[in-house]
C-alpha cells in the first residue's frame, strides 16, 4: 500500500490539474480545471476504492488543522454560505478522515469550517 492520496487528474485540454469541486444540484464531486473551464464527475466507484483503502491509514492521517485560507493552491467557490457569518467564499479540499473521503469548506471571512459529505 503505497499510502497516496487520491489519484491526481489532469485536464484532457490543457493538462492543467483538475480541482475537485461539489456540484450541488446533484450532490456529486466533480473535477474541473481553473484554466479551460473543462469539468468530469469524480467516479462514484473510485472513490469507493479509495474509501476503502484509507480506512487502514485515516489514523494517522487528521485534518488539517493550518489555516487554509491563506493557501492559493486550493480552489475557492462562492456557491456556499456560511452557517457562522453567512459569508459567501469559501476554500475549499478534501481530506481523509475516519468516514473516507470529505470535502470541506472553510469560510474565507471567519475562518468556521465545515464539511459537507461526498
Ligand atoms: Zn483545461
Ligand atoms: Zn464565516
């Protein structure tokens, strides 16, 4: 087991990496790329996969607790609110935690975070 994270996608177009995002009329995860708009649903099976492969390492992996706010490497989405100051950007990243795979929000006014389930 080789203890990597999800599988990096990159874009078909541009080769840029593809970012994962919520799509929230369908309550799926899908990647899209920041430099060409292209976008593909998250396979429902992979994640599985990598459900399961994270339950033997979710120990000793945590969330991160740094702030990422700062971070310019995550992607950021203004379709969310806040449940703390209703402020409408967040950053956002998945991350392994005891449930497998969780895409978490993290309010770009308070710092709340939150997550949502993928
Ligand atoms: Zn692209
Ligand atoms: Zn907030």
């Amino acid at each position: 087991m080789s203890g990597a994270g999800p599988k990096l996608r990159f874009c078909p177009e541009s080769n840029d990496l593809l970012y994962p995002k919520e799509d929230k009329e369908r309550k799926k995860l899908v990647y899209f790329c920041r430099s060409c708009g292209y976008q593909e649903d998250a396979h429902p099976s992979e994640w599985c996969v990598y459900r399961n492969e994270v339950q033997h390492t979710s120990r000793e992996k945590s969330v991160v607790l740094q702030d990422v706010r700062s971070d310019p490497t995550l992607p950021r989405t203004r379709d969310v609110r806040c449940p703390v100051c209703s402020h409408n950007e967040a950053v956002f990243f998945t991350s392994s935690t005891e449930q497998g795979m969780e895409l978490f929000f993290s309010c770009l006014s308070c710092g709340h975070r939150w997550r949502d389930y993928v």
